[in-house]
C-alpha cells in the first residue's frame, strides 16, 4: 500500500495507489453551483473515474447553486449528521468570496478532504472572432475597454473575475475599466460567449478544451508557466509578453464532525483513484493537471492560499473588511 503526501504547493504527475479495503458503497456529490461549469465538470469527472474503477459502487450528483456557492456550504454544515458520504465540490473560488464576505463561512467551517486537480486560467473567444492573440484584446481594450465584454461564470470579484482583472494590470492597463459580465457558473458563461453576448471568456482550461476540439471556441492563451501538453498551440501569457500565472485548485470537503473512519474512507479513494487507468481517461479528456494534497497538508495549503489571494484582493481593491 502506498502513501503519497505533498508536504506544499507543488504541481505533480502523481501516481499513488492504496489496496481498495476502504472502499464506499456511495458517495453522493454536491455541487455548488449549476450544470456545466467546472465543479460541476470536477464532480462528475471524478464521481465516473471513482465509479469505472470500483472504488466506489454507485456515485450521485446534486447541483445546488445559490449565494456563489454558499447556499451547498450551509446546506453540508446544517445537515451534517445526514451527510456521512457526502462530498462538495470546492475551489480557489471558495477561499476567494469567503474574504470577500460573499458568505459567512470558511474551508475551517468544512472538513477538508483533499485537492485533486488543478485547471489553469484561459482567455478564450468564439471561434469567428478577429481577435487572434492576447495583444488584439488588449488593442481593443485600449480603444474601449467598455467595448471588451468579459464573461465569467461566478460574481464580481470572484474567481474568474479576479483573474481577468490582475491579466490586465499585468499587461500594464487599468483593471477597474474592465466590463465582467457574472454568469451562475461555467457553463452558463460560455454560453453567453457563444451566443455573442459576451465577447472573451475568464474560464478554466478544463471548462474550455471540449470547446475548442469541436472548434466553437478559440482559447487565445494560457496563465500556465509553459505550454499545456493538453494545447501545445495554445501560447502561454508569458511568450505574449504578460507576466501572470494562475492555476485553480480542486478538491473535496466533508461535512464538520464526520467520524475519523469516514473520513479516512473519503481520503482513501481518492487517494487510490488517481493511479488508476480510469481517472487518466477523464484527466486528459478535461485537462487536468494533478495536485493531491489531503489531510493537514490540505488545510495548511488553503491556509496559505488565502493569505496570497488576501493581500493580491487588497491590492486590487475586492476585499471586504
């Protein structure tokens, strides 16, 4: 039996593989946000993987959007005692509207299971459009930035948001001119870029990829340190001049007092899940860079997060105090 623990924020391939004695008969899903985003794609991508490789018998699914994912939040902490193999989906978006007090709880308010994936930021638009680089973009943006309509699939200042704007200060104009459109999730949002009401898309690389394959959806670059061997074509922010990376954590929480045997469960099969055939498949069909950390690692990892986003927010001006 192997154990894999990152002691940081570390990206890695990782291969790590646990006899399945700790095997759940169900796990059940909860996904804060609607169909078609990327916790939705997480859950369910996971939820086959867990599923094909007999980890896990039978996995279901609950969208629950509300309150940028907050209306799930409470939902796993009020009615606790009856989620023993309930899982929520969460992200960076999480660390980021708890300090912008979108709502009142934190990842301390869950159990911290473990982070599994990381999706790094893109900028795409429709297949049709002139803009064919990073530098058309910012050459519209310079005539109008009004005239630069950006969708993202969670509120103002969140995620997607937050990305997008520090892409602009990095590429040396004003962030606070910028036109975010919010959309109840990814899936939504691309939406809006599809049917022309938007005109660039804030996503996540996995939210994106399908999009491009069946070639409706151009992604004009990547905040990846190199080129993705997901989208070799794909050019970096950095080869276009812009010095911004930025990488969005996945993973799972459990509900506040779940017995420690549970718990271990949950740890255990995804831990044994990503050496698995299965969950290849569906990572390179999403994406999907690998980053497992579990346990006090995770929660030392969220802690750290939310220290750097704090202070990048103070500084961009989205922090509620």
């Amino acid at each position: 039996m192997g154990w894999c623990r990152s002691a940081g924020v570390i990206l890695l391939a990782l291969v790590c593989s646990v006899a399945h004695a700790a095997e759940l008969d169900t796990l059940h899903f909860l996904i804060p946000a609607g169909p078609g985003g990327g916790w939705d794609g997480t859950a369910r991508g996971v939820g086959e993987a867990l599923t094909k490789a007999g980890i896990v018998e039978h996995a279901s699914f609950e969208n629950l959007s509300g309150g940028g994912g907050g209306r799930a939040i409470a939902k796993l902490i009020e009615t606790a005692e009856r989620q023993q193999k309930t899982m929520l989906v969460g992200s960076t978006p999480f660390v980021v509207r708890s300090l912008q007090k979108v709502f009142p709880q934190s990842f301390r308010d869950l159990r911290p299971v473990a982070s599994v994936i990381a999706d790094y930021a893109v900028f795409a638009v429709r297949t049709e459009s002139a803009w064919q680089s990073w530098a058309d973009v910012m050459h519209a943006y310079d005539k109008n930035p009004r005239s630069v309509k950006i969708a993202g699939g969670s509120v103002r200042g969140s995620t997607d948001h937050l990305v997008i704007v520090s892409a602009l200060q990095a590429s040396g104009r004003d962030p606070r001119r910028a036109l975010y459109i919010p959309y109840d999730g990814g899936g939504r949002a691309m939406a809006g870029l599809l049917t022309g009401e938007t005109d660039l898309l804030s996503t996540g690389f996995g939210e994106a990829v399908d999009m491009t394959r069946s070639d409706t959806v151009r992604i004009l670059a990547v905040a990846a340190p190199t080129r993705l061997p997901e989208g070799p074509d794909i050019p970096t922010l950095n080869e276009q001049g812009v010095p911004f990376e930025f990488a969005n954590w996945r993973g799972f929480f459990a509900a506040p007092g779940l017995p420690e045997a549970r718990y271990a469960q949950m740890e255990a099969a995804l831990r044994a899940m990503l050496g698995t055939k299965e969950f290849e498949a569906v990572r390179n069909r999403m994406g999907w860079t690998v980053l497992h950390t579990e346990g006090d690692a995770f929660f030392s990892f969220l802690e750290n997060q939310e220290a750097e986003i704090g202070e990048m927010m103070g500084k961009l001006g989205f922090r509620r105090r």
